[in-house]
C-alpha cells in the first residue's frame, strides 16, 4: 500500500476587538477532484501542525497534486493550498530493500557535476559549502540529483541564485540606504526618509483600508547616499474582508517577507 505522507503548518491571526477564530476543520482532494474532497473535523485551536498520512494507491504514476484548504469556528474557508508530487511506480521484487540515499551530485550552470557520498537514509540534509568564485557575477543555476541505494538517480533539480559582485570601497564612499517608497497596485509612491544606515530593516505597518478585498501588490524600492534607486520590489498580499487589517512589513535589507496581521 502506497502511502503520502505531508506535514503542514496553518495558523489563523485574529482580532482581539472580536470573538477568537479558531481552526476546527479542513478539507482535501487529489488533482481536480475537488467534488469529492474529504471533509475532516478536528479540535478547535488557533494554529495547527498537521500531518496527513494518505493512501494513494488509486492516482496515477508521475506527477499529482494535493489540495487543501483549512475552515475556522465563524465559517470562514482559507484560500486553497496546492502541493505537488511524484508518485513512483512501485515495482513488485521478492525481498525488495527500502530505498536509501546513498550519494548526491552537483553543478553549476552547464559545469561538470561532482559527486558526494551520504550515508543511507531515507531523509537526507544537504548542507554542503560549495566554491563559487570562478563563477560569473549574476543570474546562475545549481543543478543538483540524489543515488538511492539500488542505482536509480533522481531527475536533476534546478535552482537559480544571484551572484553578487564583491567591492572594496573607502570608508567614504560606502553605499548606505537613505530613502525608500512604497506604493500598492497601481498608486503612486510614497517616499520615507532614514537615517543614512549600510543595514536597513522596515518595521512599519501600512495602512490598507483602501484597498480593494483580494490579492493585492506592494511595491517598495530603495535610495543610497549617491542618489541612485534600487531596482523595484514587488511582494503579493491578500486583503482579508475581516476588519481592521494590517499589513506588516519586515523585510531584511533589500529583501523581506510579507506577512498580514489581523487586529
């Protein structure tokens, strides 16, 4: 019997002004077969660490997609959640051994892969400090693929990272962020003024009573001591028709996270 197994992490903010939403349910379906989700209950709480353990011996080989969405006690449905997967073919061998990573390989753009050995077992942790220098300031790729203990390889991985340029600049002459602006959708910019800092952090709450409810864009970009504007940054938020919402901005230096916050 073949079974998926996912873990996931739900949480649901509140208003404290209001009757406290918890989460007492949620549902789930494979592929389109969004009519016949399963339905589950669950105790009510304000955050949720569930682990599904699904039978899915009647989906197809290849790749499947599990849906899911959480319900609260006020009747509210978040928006659906999608995860994908590949199911392999379960070949019928006398005395099979369960399958084990036993090495992984890697590369750089269209470089040559290199091999590292792992001990056997069936969650590997890749922490691997990998020599990037020769490679070209910008946009590259690691390419990356996991040996299991029968000789079957994985199909190669791709994720792309930015290189950034390295300088050595007078004290003087040290970039350092002084402004930046923020605008929703189509808006126009509003500036912000700093103190002139080389590490900057955001920690203000926008104010989006406005905005139609949905999803949302917020645009941020960033200004240095030489006059010169970053490139723009743009964040997808969704504007719960709860009341009082609030969107807080946290990002680290030019790059942050976009969280929502009911009050």
């Amino acid at each position: 019997m073949k079974r998926l197994t996912v873990l996931i992490v739900f949480f649901i903010s509140f208003s404290v002004a209001a009757q406290e939403p918890l989460i007492n349910r949620y549902e789930y379906w494979f592929n389109q077969h969004f009519d016949v989700r399963k339905k589950v209950s669950v105790a009510p709480s304000s955050g949720s660490l569930l682990q599904l353990n699904l039978i899915v011996n009647d989906l197809p080989v290849g790749l499947n997609v599990l849906g899911f969405r959480f319900g609260d006690t006020q009747g509210q449905l978040s928006s659906p959640l999608q995860r994908y997967f590949y199911k392999i073919p379960q070949v019928a061998l006398a005395g099979q051994q369960e399958k084990k990573i036993v090495g992984f390989e890697y590369g750089f753009n269209q470089g040559k892969m290199v091999f590292s050995p792992a001990e056997g077992t069936t969650v590997f942790h890749l922490d691997e400090v990998a020599d990037i220098s020769r490679l070209a300031d910008g946009l590259n790729v690691l390419n990356i693929r996991f040996l299991d203990n029968s000789g079957w390889w994985s199909p190669v991985k791709g994720h792309f990272f930015l290189k950034i340029p390295m300088f050595t600049t007078p004290a003087d002459m040290q970039r350092k962020i002084t402004a930046y602006q923020y605008r929703f959708n189509s808006g126009s910019f509003s500036t912000v003024y700093v103190a002139s800092l080389a590490d900057f952090s955001i920690d203000d709450a926008f104010n989006v009573e406005a905005l139609p409810v949905g999803l949302n864009a917020v645009y941020m970009r960033f200004r240095n001591n030489t006059g010169k504007w970053s490139l723009r940054w743009c964040a997808i938020l969704l504007n719960n028709p709860l009341p009082s919402v609030k969107v807080i901005l946290l990002p680290a230096a030019n790059i942050g996270t976009i969280t929502t916050r009911q009050l």
